[in-house]
C-alpha cells in the first residue's frame, strides 16, 4: 500500500477531487498554503494498493495543469537592492507536486 500526497493549486483541487471519487479513489483534502507565492493549495492523502499508483498519477497529471501567473516581487528589507526588480515577473504556477510513500499499516476504525 502507499500513500500519495499530492499538493495542488485551489484552481485544479475541484477538478481533481472529482475526478477521484469518479474513479471511486478517497482522499482527504487540506486547506494549505505555499510558501513561495503565498497562495492557497489544496493537499490530497490519498492511500491506494501498489497497482492503483500509475492511475491517480494519470488522473493528477490530467487534472492538474501548469500555467504562467504574473507574481510582483517583495522588496528586499535588509539585503542587495542593486538585484531587486521592481516590476511583475511571470512564474510558472500549478501542476502538482506528488509524494509516494510506503504504508507499513493501514486500519480504519
């Protein structure tokens, strides 16, 4: 058994929850937050057997897509001005970022 924990933007979460209970995969969803862009994530636990991996990473991959966002840096407090850009840079956001671990137990009570 593992545990897929899968860290996406709020944009794709419905999407992505959806296409879960239709492919009857349960998930527990946090509410979390990313540290560089500050902005909402939603994290999925999503426990399957050992042959259901490749299938929730299909179905993370289709629903969870990568895009550009303008983000407007923060200013330096106390470091280098010289290297500090003033202006909106573009960054790629979403997609997802998947961890697979291996359960050692599972037991629902």
């Amino acid at each position: 058994m593992k545990l897929v924990i899968a860290i996406v933007q709020d944009k794709d979460s419905h999407r992505l929850s959806n296409a879960l209970v239709k492919s009857n995969y349960r998930a527990t969803k946090l509410a979390t937050t990313g540290g560089f862009l500050k902005a909402g994530n939603t994290t999925f636990l999503i426990g399957v057997d050992d042959n259901k991996v490749e299938d929730v990473m299909r179905l993370i991959k289709e629903n969870c897509k990568a895009r550009e966002q303008l983000v407007s840096p923060v200013s330096p407090l106390g470091g280098n001005a010289d290297s500090y850009v003033p202006y909106p840079v573009e960054v790629q956001v979403g997609g997802a970022t998947v961890f697979v671990l291996p359960i050692e137990q599972f037991m629902q009570v």
